[in-house]
C-alpha cells in the first residue's frame, strides 16, 4: 500500500486546473491569423493539399483544413497560426477565417436549439461513433478523459449504449460502409439529441470527401449541433467546444 | 531467372521482375518460404494490364536483407491452384484478389470478402450480408459484437462462438473503416495530399506510413535523403512507438481493473505526445514528416527539451512497471491469456511486436534496415510465451530500448542540410517497395509508376493485415471476458486493413 501511495505521490498534481485558461506547449497549430498583405494568391490557394484556402479575400475553412502549416512555411508574413486552440462552433460558416479577422471563435447562442442548454448544462452523455476514422481523432477523445483533461468532471462522458446518450460524436469522414451502423446507432439514441462532428474528416470528408468509398448523406438529413476542427481535434478544443454548447 | 532481388526501398524498371508462368510463380514462391521461418511473404497483389492482371508476390529474406520479387499474369476466368493451399500465410492475400479482381483460387479454405471495397469485383456482396461461419449445436451459442464497441474506438464485427463462458472460435469481420485509400493515392495528384493520405492510413501510426510514404517517394525520384531527414524520421517513429506502448499499457491496466497502473501510464503517455506538438506542432505528429524536406527541423533546444522529458518519464514509469509487475491480481490476468503459439505466428504471416511475443525473429529494423537503424545496431525484443504478460513485457522492453535508441541519437545531432535537390518526377515504369517497422510491426507500401511516371498502382500493407488472425487464434479457449484484455494488448488497426 505505501508503494502505491509513494507512486500517486511522486505523480504531483497531473490535472489541468483550468480548461478554458490552459497553455498548450510548443508550436500548436490552432486558430490561424491571415494578414492582410498582398501576395500570389493563386500559388497559397493551389499549395493546400486541402483546398481549404480561398481567394480575394484569403480564407482559411478550418472544416477543411488539417493545420498542417504548410501555407504558414511558405508564406510567413500572410498566414500565421496561434495557439488559441477553441475553434469550435455551432455553425458552419464560423469555421472560415477572412484575412484580418482576429476574433476568437465563438457559438452563436441565436442558432442553438434551446433545450440543449436546459438539459444537459451539468450531464451530457454520449456515445462516439467512429465511421471511417482512422483513430488519431479516437485517442484524443480518449485523451480528453485522461487524468488532465478529466473531462468527466464537468458531467461530460463517453457511454457505452446509444440508448444511455444525449447525442452522438462523429469521427471520420463516414465510410458507405458504415453508412448503416451509423443510422441505427442515431436512431437509437432518445430524443432530444446532439450531433457533434470532430475532426477535418467528419466536418468536410477531407480528402476522403469526393472518394466513392465515402458515403455522407447522413449528414445531409441531420442538423449538427457543433463542429470541432482539427487533424486531429485537440482535447482541449474538444472540452472547449463542448462546454460552451451545453452552457457549463 | 525467375525472380528479381531487391532491398528496401530500391526501385527498378518493371520489366527487370520476371514474368513467369503460374505453376513457376506456385513453386518458386511457396518454395521460398517452406521451412524457412526467417522469409516470409511482405506483400502480394494484383493488379489490372487490360483485361489480364498481374500478380506481384514479395517475398522477405530475413537473414539476407533482400526481396524476392516475381510477377506473373493470368486471366481472371483461369481459376489457379490457391498459394494457400501449401501455406496457410497467403490467405488474406489471395481473398484480396479475389474480392478485387474475381480472380477464383482453388483450394483455398473459404474465399470470403476481405474489407468489402468499394470497387471490389462482385458488388452484389454487402457487408450486410458477410457469411459467418457457425455451428449448428444446442450446445452452443453465438455472441456477436460490433461494427460500434462498448468504448472510443473504430469499428469491426467480432462474431464469437461460445462453449459456455468459453471461446470456441472468433471471427473477425472488418471493411467498415473502407475509405478506398489506395484509389485515392491514385487520384489526388499533388504530393501534400498524397503525404496527408499516407498520414491518415491509421492515425494511431503517422510516423510509420508516412516515413514508408516519404521513402518510397524519394527513392522513386531518386532522392536520397540527407542524413538529417533520417534523423528526424527515426526520431519520430520511435517517440510514437514510446507514445502508443505507453497509452497500450494504460488500456490494458483499465480492461483488468487496475485503476492506478491505467492511470499513471495514462499520463505519461501525455509528455511524449506533447512533445511530438513543442516539435511539429500535432499530438500525434501529423505533419511531420514529408518526402524531400523536413518542415520542422530537430534543434539542440528540442534535444535538450527532449533529454528533460526523458529524465522526468522515466523514474515514474520505472516505478510504476516494477509496482504492476509484482502485482498478483495484475500478472494473473495476464499470464497464460490469450495464448498464441510460434506456429500459428508463423503460418498467419504474424508481424511486429505480436510475432516477437511468440519467439518470431521478425524486425525491420534489424533485417531490412533504414533511416539510421543501420548504426543503431538494433537487437530485437523477443518472448517466447505468446501470452498477454509476453506483450506487456514486449511494450516495457520496447519503451526503454526505444528511449535508450533516441537519448543515442541525439547525443550527435545532424546539422540541418539544404536538400541537396529538389524532389525530381518519379521515375517512370518502375516499381518500388518500402518496408518499415512501425510500433505494432511492419508496414510495407509498393508502387508502380507508368511511362508518365504517374503513379499506376499504390498497395499499402499494415501490420494489423495479418495480425488480426493472430488474435482471433490467441483467444481460443479463453474465457469471453478476457477477450478486451486480449485485443488491447494487440491493439490492431482498423483502418489500417480497411484502407
């Protein structure tokens, strides 16, 4: 037993005491600053494997992009990333930055179903569906309920029953594959409900989105409730995301 | 001749791998490997050339550090006398080109649907409708599991037959992760998107496809790379396999109960992977890594950095392993479950770390080395019992060879060096293979270019292709319910099969 305790000693304080105020170390990709400098936009559009950047004026659709930096490398003065690391949002649209825009992204409350905040402000189970994902996106929600992200702190919670859940969270750019098991799953969880895309794949498809493999009419007859970005989506822009939908 | 040798990563024309008759391509290739456990086969595929296809079987020497190439080409109506028929090995390898191509196999045990891909032959077959093998007895029951399980992970169907609380048999059905990845690397034309697909095969291994990725790209340019790009790639591909073991000793803690072992090494999986963002700027270093160029060098303060994270994980991880490690109700549960022996590794084809729990010497990094394994001289982790407890020992070992391999590294850092040029066209009509040894084994990716240099076939094997059946095979006569703790301490890839 004194082993034990020696162990959990020696382990100090591993929980983030503040999600919203945490610093993510290092050079963290999150919400990208676009200046308002005049270059080739035709050579920054072609260079995104993603096709996430527009023209005139540049925009960055964080639906789209895997923030893999290689605009920021190549055109340092236009595009930068910071670490603001809370880019999730209840609307579509949100997700792309313009040039010159440099304010946090926020969820429009106008845009939420009401009950959302009524109901699950202190529980929200859900139940994660992981359609054609390839498992980063997995481990990070995984992460989100480790000793420091301890998202189950705030009553948030992965089930394992449809049945148990509040809502589902997609990963993955929805394989036709999974197409069915994805539908069940939905219609097994009692209403009223939350869907949450997580990820670049499951927002948009990525790369994956014109692939005849992909199959996201899903999509198409269901309303989202949140987009959370990211290749894949950090802990703490998922904590985030959430925690400002239900309210908490 | 009727065969070409190769090493990793070499590229030659694909007229150099002979051609030959099928009956030839039977013997030569099931002769390799009878009776030599160190050769074994790294891929096997087809592809079409009209309205023939050609087969391209690679076999591995172990012992030589070579690849045995050979191709043959046969109509799809022929039925041809089934590879498995004499080597159980070629299995998964034959139902893939039968579910592509409708090509029939004799004597081949069942040709069932692989990963049910989109342009698969025979589309009137649907993952729906998946022909699970059963028994009819009163005796017994069945007890079907997925494609969603009970936790955060990918999806799979797991149909198990059951004596009771005992396991008779398992069977594993997968596809729905099926993205077409392999089309995709076809039809995405820019090399930043190939690179983000090859980092997307399975996310849980970024460093390993994409390093494949990357050296298979430069070696069809005929870009070498500068020691700098070798450096930061075997870097990153040992940081993960840290990273993953350490998060897998976690899982496996939680699947037996042991909140304080699930705990602490749940943790200290965290300053690994939040190193991989201080380097590249993603947990789980996507991004990374790219052919030709290295997008985030290693600096002396990232090294400097790193050593402190070394210092501070090890202690606790110390600890913690000698805590769980003479912890009765911990080891019980892991020893002598999920059993595989070294014959079954052997003739499923197993790879990586489930293949050395078994006593199976197979490790690219000692005999196909790359990158900088060469000087690192690599002795590879091998236990003999095939059990959980040989898989847990196989991540501890690993962990601390794996630190030991990059405190080794970067005690000389490389200085960054300008490419020496830039990434040229591919070559054209050339083939090419790559073999790297990734956290759960090796991957190996092959490509064929055509007389544009644009890529004509991109064939990806992951190591969970073959290792799922080492897992159906392991908890044989198990009790269902250390069925979790079994596959955790695989811990396949979805994705990475389903492609």
């Amino acid at each position: 037993m004194f082993d034990n305790l020696k162990i959990l000693y020696h382990q100090g304080k591993q929980f983030i005491p503040n999600v919203r105020t945490a610093q993510v170390p290092g050079i963290f990709r999150g919400r990208p600053l676009i200046s308002l400098q005049t270059v080739d936009e035709a050579a920054l559009t072609s260079l995104c494997p993603m096709r996430a950047i527009t023209a005139n004026p540049v925009a960055i659709d964080l639906g789209k992009c895997t923030f893999c930096g290689a605009c920021a490398q190549q055109f340092p003065d236009k595009i930068s990333f910071t670490t603001d690391y809370k880019i999730a949002t209840n609307q579509r649209e949100s997700l792309i930055i313009t040039a010159g825009d440099d304010t946090p992204l926020q969820l429009n409350p106008q845009a939420m179903r009401p009950e959302i905040r009524s109901l699950f402000r202190s529980s929200l189970k859900l139940r994660q569906v992981s359609a054609g994902g390839d498992n980063s996106g997995e481990w990070e929600l995984n992460a989100a309920n480790n000793v420091q992200f301890d998202i189950s702190r705030f009553g948030i919670e992965f089930v394992a029953s449809p049945r148990h859940a509040d809502g589902i969270v997609i990963t993955g750019p929805i394989a036709n594959n999974m197409a069915e098991a994805l539908q069940i799953c939905y219609d097994a969880v009692p209403h009223p409900k939350i869907i949450v895309l997580v990820g670049t794949d499951a927002i948009s498809g990525g790369l994956f989105a014109d692939s005849p493999a992909v199959n996201r009419s899903f999509l198409q007859n269901n309303t989202v409730d949140l987009y959370i970005p990211g290749n894949p989506a950090h802990p703490l822009t998922f904590i985030n995301g959430v925690l400002s939908l239900i309210g908490a | 001749m009727n065969y070409i040798t190769l090493l990793n990563n070499q590229t030659i024309g694909i007229a150099a791998i002979p051609e030959i008759p099928y009956d030839t391509f039977f013997e030569i290739n099931t002769g390799f490997i009878t009776h030599h456990p160190e050769r074994h086969c790294v891929n096997y595929f087809g592809y079409k050339i009209g309205d023939a296809i050609k087969l391209i079987c690679c076999i591995a020497d172990d012992n030589a550090h070579q690849i045995y190439v050979s191709a043959c080409v046969v109509k799809r109506e022929t039925p041809l006398l089934a590879l498995t028929s004499k080597l159980l090995c070629f299995e998964k390898f034959e139902r893939e080109i039968h579910e592509n191509f409708g090509v029939n196999f004799i004597h081949h045990p069942w040709l069932k649907p692989l990963r049910y891909a989109f342009n698969r032959f025979d589309t009137s077959q649907t993952i729906a409708n998946y022909p699970f093998y059963s028994i009819k007895s009163e005796e017994l029951h069945e007890v079907g599991v997925g494609p969603i399980h009970a936790g955060v992970i990918e999806p799979g169907h797991f149909r198990f037959i059951c004596n009771g609380e005992q396991i008779l048999h398992l069977e594993i059905q997968l596809g729905y992760q099926h993205r077409g990845m392999e089309q995709l690397f076809l039809d995405k034309k820019e090399l930043l998107q190939r690179a983000t697909l090859a980092e997307n095969i399975a996310g849980d291994t970024v460093a390993g496809h994409a390093t494949a990725f990357a050296s298979l790209w430069e070696s069809l340019c005929h870009f070498h790379p500068t020691r700098d790009l070798d450096f930061a790639r075997t870097v990153a591909q040992e940081l993960e396999r840290i990273a993953i073991h350490t998060g897998d000793l976690s899982a496996l803690c939680a699947d037996i109960a042991y909140q304080l072992g699930a705990s602490v090494f749940g943790r200290l999986r965290t300053p690994i992977v939040n190193f991989m963002q201080e380097w590249g700027g993603n947990r789980l270093s996507k991004g990374l890594i790219r052919p030709g160029y290295n997008p985030f060098p290693f600096t002396p303060a990232l090294a400097a950095r790193l050593l402190a994270v070394f210092d501070a994980f090890e202690p606790d991880f110390n600890e913690m392993c000698k805590q769980m490690f003479k912890l009765p109700s911990a080891t019980s549960r892991f020893e002598r479950t999920g059993v595989v022996s070294y014959d079954d590794v052997l003739s499923i084809n197993a790879v990586g770390m489930a293949a050395r729990s078994s006593g199976l010497h197979r490790d690219i990094r000692l005999s196909h080395p790359y990158c900088l394994y060469p000087e690192l001289k690599h002795e590879p982790v091998i236990k003999r019992h095939g059990d959980v407890y040989s898989r847990v020992q196989v991540r501890k070992e690993e962990i601390k060879q794996s630190i030991e391999y990059v405190r080794k590294l970067i005690a000389t850092l490389p200085h960054p060096q300008p490419s020496p040029s830039p990434l040229q066209q591919p070559q054209t009509d050339v083939f090419t293979i790559t073999l790297v040894e990734a956290w759960r084994g090796e991957i190996c990716h092959c490509a064929i270019t055509d007389a544009h240099g644009e890529l004509l076939i991109y064939k990806i094997k992951d190591p969970s292709f073959h290792n799922w059946m080492v897992l159906a095979m392991a908890v044989r006569n198990n009790e269902i319910s250390d069925f979790p703790v079994s596959n955790k301490s695989f811990n396949l890839s979805y994705a990475g099969h389903d492609l």
